[in-house]
C-alpha cells in the first residue's frame, strides 16, 4: 500500500512531536445541503511572532439529488490565539472549490492544543520550538523534511 510506505517513512518519534490542531465544522448551505469538514491541520509554519498552520482536505460527500459531490478545500489559519489554560487555537475561514454549480463558504477555529514554549517543564508531546523554527522545510505531503 502506498500510505504504508509514507507512514512508515516518518521517524516513530516525529509522530508525536509534530505540532497540529483538529478540527471538526460545517459549512454554510448552498444548494439546499451542508456538508462536514473533519481532519487534522498539517504542521506549524512561522508566521511573525506566531504560528499558523494549513487547513485541508475535502469536505463529506453529498449523495441527494441525483448529483453525489463533495468540495475540496485549502486555507491558511490565522496565528495561534492563546487561552487562559496555556493552550492556543487558530481562527479559520474560507470557501470549498465549486462542484456541481455551487460552493460553500466555512468558518471555525481548530481545536485546542497546547502551548510549547522553551520554559515549560511537564511532558507534553509537543515540538518545544514550533513557535521559533525559522527554518524548519515541509514536504508537499505537509512532514517536515529530514536535515
């Protein structure tokens, strides 16, 4: 299977300290129908004195009406917006790609995750330098290339 290879590429440990939010919403109605949109985002990228991450993926699948479709979708967030609970989230919005005559529009934030910052000492399986890695290069699949 070609997603054993991919799985199977990435180091064990790198799979736990890859810095993603999930997130689970619906989009707008058009055409008299919604649809889901569940994933996880892809890694945390620099942006300023925050983060953001890509948010993609392709929504349900809508069978009524004789036209079955589902929309794509490929958004940046915005940066990370801290709570009270030394966890953060991402605000993000878009539109799914147009099918079958329409598009939805979406608009959510991800789900919680915690803050790594240098200075924290409990074990939370995070990349302690998402926040600073200037440098860090991701591969189109959205893992991080290996230096």
């Amino acid at each position: 299977m070609a997603d054993e290879g991919r799985i199977n590429s990435v180091d064990q440990d790198d799979r736990h300290t890859i810095h993603v939010h999930t997130f689970n919403t619906i989009t707008n109605v058009a055409d008299d129908h919604q649809h889901i949109m569940q994933a996880v985002t892809g890694p945390a990228r620099e942006a300023g004195n925050s983060h953001v991450h890509r948010v993609r993926g392709r929504t349900s699948f809508f069978a009524g009406k004789g036209d079955g479709h589902w929309h794509w979708f490929d958004v940046v967030s915005g940066p990370a917006i801290d709570m009270p609970d030394d966890t953060h989230t991402h605000y993000f919005e878009g539109d799914t790609s147009r099918d079958c005559g329409h598009c939805h529009s979406f608009a959510a934030v991800a789900g919680l995750a915690p803050d790594c910052d240098d200075d924290t000492d409990d074990d939370t399986d995070c990349d302690d330098n998402h926040h600073k890695s200037k440098n860090k290069k991701y591969r189109e699949d959205g893992l991080p290339v290996e230096e």
